[in-house]
C-alpha cells in the first residue's frame, strides 16, 4: 500500500520495459567517465582543475555514445527523461535542495565522526575567471545533467525493465553513485553520498523524470562549488 501510494510502479515499468534490449555491457558505461578521471589522476601529474575537465569531457564522451546507442533501438525517451519542468518540478527540487543542505550534510557528519571516517575535501579556488568558468563547466552544466542521466536514467531504468522493483533499482543506483565519490571524497564522502543521493533518487521515482533531480542537483553544485567558496572568500 505504502509504496503503491509514493511510487506509480506500473506507470514506471511501462515507461523503461523497452530497455530491456539493451545488453548488461550497457551498464559499464553508467562508470566509464570515472574510471576513465581516476586513471587520468593516479596516472598523469594534473592539477585539480585538470580533473575536473577531464570528468566533465569524459561524461560528454559517454553521453554522446549512449545517445547513439539509445537512438539505434529507438530507446531515447527511455533514458533521457526530461520534460519540461513544471511548478511542482521546482518546488520538490528546491525543498529536496534545502534538505540536502541542511539535514544530509550534518548527519552526515555525525555519522562519520561516529565512525572516524571524515569526508575528504576538495581544495580549489575560483579567484581566477578561468578557474570559475572551470568549475561551472563542470560541477554546474556537466555533472548534475549527466550523472542523473548515467545513475537515475539509464541504471535505473535498465534495473526496472529488467524486472528489478523501482525501490531496489533506485536502491542500488544509488550504492554505484556513492562508490564512486570514494576515490576524491573517501569513506566519509560515501556515507554522505548515500544520504545525499536518497533525494534525487526519489524525486526520480515519484516523478517518473530526471528534471527535478537534475534541477536539485544544479542548485546542490553551484552552492557548494560556486556560491560558498566565493562567499568564503569574501569574510
């Protein structure tokens, strides 16, 4: 009853069932762009913002050969599922952006100072134009869009056409999303990933869309990567 009444679970199978004539091969490409940045790093002297280029033009690569993919079997609604986003879509983005802010980040903290386990932090800055245009091309443009594509699109959906429940699909997404922050964010980042990605995760499953989980993700990065760091940088 509880989820019949959170979660359109027929609606949501109907809409990714074509999914399924896709090979499992598919999925290795929901992790390509961070395998490719995590050989990058531990292979080549970069700087922290060469990374993040590299993240952000490996997503782009992937993306451009899972929209060829999808187009081949006619399977581009399945995956990119962003319809124009209504006031309702605003509104959960932005209460599931507060919430992120404000409730999974301190618990989070909790958590890892329980456990001993403290979030890693990426030190930047963003004084110079190139490296605010860096920042903005990658944790603002690329990374909301195409990581919601990736995990909540295509892994998702792919779980659910293969007869996964939404719950467990959605469940297990969002375990790949957070393993992969491991690497730049340590255990501590997981933990606070796992929190954090609960939010876009239902939003896409209520919503049967990506568009509030991509806005809420949007508003999460440009806070955290833009307007704290040049707000810290003002005191």
């Amino acid at each position: 009853m509880f989820e019949k009444i959170l979660i359109p679970n027929e609606l949501l199978k109907d809409e990714v069932k074509q999914l399924n004539k896709l090979s499992p091969f598919c999925l290795l490409l929901v992790f390509a762009p961070a395998i490719v940045t995590t050989i990058v790093y531990w292979s080549v002297w970069s700087s922290t913002y060469d990374i993040f280029l590299v993240y952000a033009f490996a997503n782009w690569v992937t993306l451009a050969i899972l929209y060829l993919l999808l187009r081949r079997f006619g399977l581009l609604r399945e995956v990119f599922l962003f319809p124009r986003p209504q006031r309702r879509d605003w509104i959960l983005a932005l209460a599931a952006f507060i919430i992120g802010v404000f409730g999974a980040y301190p618990i989070a903290q909790v958590i890892n100072a329980s456990l001993g386990v403290p979030m890693r932090m990426l030190v930047f800055s963003i004084n110079k134009i190139e490296y605010l245009l860096t920042i903005l091309f990658y944790a603002v443009i690329t990374a909301p869009f195409a990581e919601e594509v990736l995990f909540r699109g295509l892994c998702m959906g792919y779980l659910i056409a293969r007869g996964v429940s939404p719950f467990l699909a959605g469940g297990l997404a969002l375990a790949g999303f957070a393993l992969m922050h491991f690497p730049p964010w340590g255990l501590g980042g997981v933990v606070f990933i796992l929190l954090w990605g609960t939010l876009p995760t239902m939003l896409r499953l209520r919503r049967n869309s990506l568009t509030p989980g991509w806005l809420m993700h949007a508003m999460n990065n440009l806070f955290a990567y833009i307007l704290l760091p040049l707000a810290l940088s003002l005191t």
